[in-house]
C-alpha cells in the first residue's frame, strides 16, 4: 500500500533534492574559481620557469660575447713578436714542476703575465712569439672584468675561469694563477680522454666553422662536470688555438638563482644536459621531492639543454591561502543554504503545526490532501476518520485552572502520537478537538486506536482526570473530507450521549 506521508514530508523531500542540487552548484562554483587560480598560478609559474631560462642563456651568450672580444685582441696580437729583451726575461722566467714546464707555475715571477702558462716542453721556442698575444689575451679580460664590476647591476658581473690552449704549439695559458703540479695536457692526450672538455668531435666542429662549442666535462681537480664553452682562435685561416671558459655549478646557481622567489628555489630542480656527451650537471636540488609539479625543458646551446623541475611543496606552501579561502567560502556558503532551507522547512513546519501539542494544525486540511485521500481511496485504499475531543474540559477548567485544562489536551495529544504510525495524521483541530487521518485501516481495526489511547493516557495521567469521546468513519470514493469530517463528527456526539446517560448527572 501507498505510505502517504503528508505534505511535510513530501516537502522535506523535495527540499533535501533542492538543497543537494543548490549545494552541488555551490562547490561547482568554487571549485572552478579554485581549478581557475590554480591554472593560472601553473601557467604564472612556467612563464616563470621560461624567464629562468632564458636568464641563464642571455649569460651564456654574454659569455660568447666575451670569448670574441679576447679573441679579437688575441689575434690582432698574433703576427707581432716579442722584443728581444721581453723574449729573454720570459725564457729565463721558465719554471719546472716535474714534467711540467711555463711561467708562473710555482709562483708569480714573471710580471709579463697575469696568470700561468704550461706546456710539457722544456724549451721555450715553441710558444715565445705568442708572448704579445697572451699579453693582450690578459689585457682583454682585465678590461671585461672591469666593465662588468661597474654594471653592478647586471648578473653577468661574476669572474669565469677563461683558458686559452693552443693547438700548434701545444701550450696551455690560464688567465688566473695557478699551482700546477701535473699538466692538463700531458702528452697532448686531452683529445682522447675528453680532458678540458674537448674531444675530437668538438675540435671537428670548431674546424667546420663553429663559433662556439659547449661542452659538459668532469673537472680533473675536483671531480665534478662543469660546463666549458669553446671558441676557436683562428691564424691565417687555420685554427690555431681555443679560448675557453668554464662555469662551475656554482656559477649556474648563482646565475639561476630566484632572488624574487627564494621559496621556489627551494623546491626547485634544475639539470643542465650535454646531449653529445650524455655527462650533465645538477644544478639544484629541491629540498623535498613528493611530486613534480611543473616543469619547463629548453635547448640553450647546440647540444645543449636545461630542464627546470618544480615539486608540489611549493605549490601548496604557496598557495594556502587560496586553498583556505576556497574551503572556508565553500563551508560558509554551504552552511547559509542549509540554514536556509532549514528555516523554510521550520517555518512550513511551523504554518502547519500546532503550537501547544506537536500535531498538525488544521491547516493541513487542504485541498492537495483531500484529492491525494481520494486518489488511495479509488485505489483501493481503506482511510479512516476519526474525530476526537476531550471529555469534561469546562468542569477541568473551572475546577483545576486553565493550566490543568491545557494540560488535558497535551497529555490527549501525546497519546494519540503514541498511538498512530508516522504515515498517519493527528490534528488538532482547535480547543480540545482532534481529528486522526489513518491510512491503510479497516474500520474495525481502527477501532483499536482508541483503545491504545486510554491505555498510553493511563501511564502519563497521574490523576486519571483524562478522558476524551470518539467517532470514526471511513470514506468512500467520491468523498470529500467535510463529508467524512461531518460523519465522524456526529458519530463523536453519538458517543458522548451515551456516556450521559450511562453516567447521568455528569458534566462534560
């Protein structure tokens, strides 16, 4: 059988689905505010990641353009030689270390050169011409540094560790003075051990005609790959030698390094790869590493690349805010629709409810129900009316107070709850007058309700001072409610006439 549960609960339905569906609206809503920031803080952060990159590539050609200008001071220098005294001083300048010969190699003793000059030749013939040129090799630097400590504000101002090598007369030249106890080109075998960086596939594509060649090596003193970029050094359309400038691990943090956004520094990793030699340099490395959250990979060289990493630390470090925002919108947002709908459902409940008992008022006894009591009724369904009101309520009135006669219809009301199903109405219509709507009941199984009645009252009515009349009726197709109404109403008076006249001189 149909369990019609009123319009309260037909409300309460529709309500919870138009709640759900307000609700659901409501984090779709937020939710695409918060996918929207999201993305944009993602798209924010490779752009970042690209100006990154091409931060560190504008250094490695401002490198480049350093490597030129040497070079063109170092070439003009080529043809000029040496006077005879400047030869003299630097041939008797000529310091061993083992099998290890040049100037300035234990020590600064001759001042015609800023930095170190090694070759495994004892003699100094082979290099003596190139005196002027290593000269103005020095000067160029000096001039480089110089500038570039003056713009302070530029990136590029770090000091590099710049070389020349020649390859015709097999010497090494260091700008910077060091202590040499073993030649980095012993036996000029650098070719074969890709010492300094240079191997035969460099060297063929310096001959081919490139400008600049970048290279990823092992560092013989410390161990660790840098990046080395070589340029050729050309005499009489012959390559003559190589300058060279290496940059340290170090130098790439300094050069990459986020000064705007030292958070991001922290989770970030960055490679640099030299695809020739498959040898690369980690650069950084995040501090923690719980998922990659964005990442940009670029080529900054020929052979050469840079892939930049971004763990998810970052982004939920960096983006709280926006996450604590979007949960506390969300919670107030779906809080003010359930209060909403709470307070619609309690006010309906309200327009519909009796104050003083809890039951329906008869303000539920509206057309919607009557037709949904004739529709069960054609379908077969048995309803019964039942028309109650207390009994002797003036003389509880006048006796006791109006307390004790409210107290009658209370204690009345909450055992007609008591005995009724949820599926079934009480109402009270007004004063001390009930009316039950029971569903799905035969007349004469209906009868028992009063019978339950009684006995719930017995159990809360201390001084059994309660006691109410009834008259029932069930309706039949093509009812209508005052029909019903005005037959269990008089069958109600039916048994009240009874009760005076089985117990005659009582008041009612």
């Amino acid at each position: 059988c149909l369990n019609c549960a009123g319009e309260i609960i037909i409300m309460k339905l529709q309500n919870k689905l138009l709640r759900h569906f307000i609700s659901a609206g409501v984090v779709v809503l937020t939710s695409s505010f918060l996918v929207y920031e999201l993305v944009a803080s993602h798209r924010d952060m490779s752009e970042y990641m690209r100006y990154i990159v091409e931060k560190g590539e504008s250094a490695f050609l401002y490198d480049k353009y350093q490597n030129q200008l040497v070079i063109s001071q170092v070439s003009r220098k080529l043809d000029t030689h040496p006077t005879a005294e400047k030869a003299q001083q630097a041939c008797a300048g000529v310091q061993t270390n083992g099998n290890v010969y040049g100037l300035n190699i234990a020590g600064h003793t001759f001042p015609g050169l800023h930095g170190t000059l090694s070759t495994t030749q004892p003699s100094c013939e082979p290099w003596i011409n190139d005196l002027p040129a290593l000269q103005a090799f020095d000067a160029a630097i000096a001039q480089s540094d110089i500038i570039a400590a003056l713009n302070s504000a530029t990136f590029k101002s770090d000091k590099r560790f710049r070389y020349y090598l020649d390859l015709d007369n097999k010497y090494a030249y260091f700008y910077s003075p060091i202590e040499i106890d073993s030649s980095p080109v012993d036996n000029w075998n650098f070719l074969h051990d890709s010492k300094l960086g240079i191997t035969q596939f460099s060297l063929n594509g310096l001959l081919r005609g490139r400008t600049l060649i970048s290279s990823i090596y092992a560092d013989a003193l410390t161990g660790q790959n840098i990046l080395s970029f070589l340029t050729p050094v050309y005499h009489r359309d012959r390559l003559k030698g190589i300058v060279m400038v290496d940059v340290t691990r170090h130098d790439i943090e300094k050069l990459l390094y986020t000064t705007d956004r030292p958070l991001v520094w922290r989770y970030l990793d960055i490679t640099l790869r030299d695809s020739d030699s498959t040898s690369e340099i980690r650069v950084h490395r995040s501090n923690t590493h719980f998922f990659s959250y964005a990442h940009h990979s670029q080529q900054v060289a020929e052979n050469l690349h840079i892939s930049l990493s971004l763990d998810m630390s970052y982004f939920l470090l960096s983006s709280w805010k926006l996450f604590l925002f979007y949960l506390i919108s969300t919670g107030v947002l779906l809080h003010l629709v359930r209060m909403h709908f709470r307070l619609y459902t309690d006010v309906f409940k309200e327009n519909i409810s009796d104050s003083l008992t809890g039951l329906y008022n008869r303000k539920i006894l509206s057309s919607l129900l009557e037709s949904r009591m004739q529709k069960l009724t054609e379908q077969g369904v048995n309803i019964v009316f039942m028309a109650l009101d207390c009994d002797r309520l003036k003389y509880l009135n006048d006796t006791w107070g109006h307390d004790e006669g409210d107290r009658a219809i209370v204690l009345l009301a909450q055992s007609i709850s008591a005995a009724i199903r949820k599926s079934d109405y009480g109402i009270r219509l007004g004063g001390d007058e009930f009316f039950l709507i029971l569903i799905d009941y035969e007349e004469q199984e209906a009868k028992n309700i009063p019978e339950r009645i009684r006995q719930h009252l017995k159990e809360i009515d201390i001084n059994q001072r309660v006691n109410f009349s009834w008259g029932a009726c069930s309706m039949a197709p093509g009812d209508s409610l005052a029909d019903v109404m005005k037959i269990a109403d008089a069958r109600l008076y039916e048994n009240k006439k009874q009760k005076k006249h089985a117990y005659p001189g009582r008041e009612d």
